[in-house]
C-alpha cells in the first residue's frame, strides 16, 4: 500500500547538507518526491511510496543528516501525486 506524505523539518537543517543526505535516504528506500529549503529556515518534503519505506524514512527525518540539529518533525498526509524521481529543489 502506497503513502503519500507531507513532511516540515524545523531546526538546523539548511547548510549542513540536509536535502542531500534527503534525497540519498530517498532513494535507499525508494521512494519518490522532492525537497526543497523554505525562507523560514526549514526544510519541506513531499514523498511517496511503500507505507512501511515511508515510515521508516519519516524516523530518519527525526534525526537527519549527521550535521543537523533536528528540532521538529510535522507530518501530513496529502493526496497520491506524480513524481518519477526524488528531487532537490
């Protein structure tokens, strides 16, 4: 069963390689989306996929690239979408 979510990322997340490190966890459990850093200083994911490789990706945000300083996680689910990769943006 597939999952589409809506994921905001609060905390030191912009400089310290976040969307890449995002992009390759992605794609480790292949899933398909995008990430992009928002004015705020967050970090916005939209991704898609197998229920349980999307679960395991929402924990991964949770901690973050090995130079992030995670502060809060929101997660919404959002409607299916259409991507064929997971992107930076």
């Amino acid at each position: 069963m597939e999952r589409s979510v809506r994921i905001l990322v609060q905390g030191k997340v912009q400089g310290v390689y976040f969307r890449k490190h995002t992009q390759h966890q992605a794609k480790l459990h292949c899933l398909k989306g995008w990430v992009r850093n928002q004015t705020d200083g967050s970090v916005l994911i939209e991704v898609l996929g197998d229920q349980l490789a999307v679960g395991s990706f929402i924990e991964w945000c949770r901690q973050g690239s090995p130079a992030a300083d995670v502060q809060a996680v929101q997660v919404e689910d959002i409607p299916p979408f259409s991507a064929s990769e997971f992107e930076i943006r």
